[in-house]
C-alpha cells in the first residue's frame, strides 16, 4: 500500500501536467 501511495506521489513530481 505504500509502494502504491509513494508511486502517485512521485508521479505527481515527475509530472507537472499531472
């Protein structure tokens, strides 16, 4: 489950438009 949460987290950084 946090793998998961840190996975969106880091998406959200690695993503701007995110």
């Amino acid at each position: 489950m946090a793998q998961r949460a840190f996975d969106h987290w880091f998406n959200t950084l690695a993503d701007p438009s995110y």
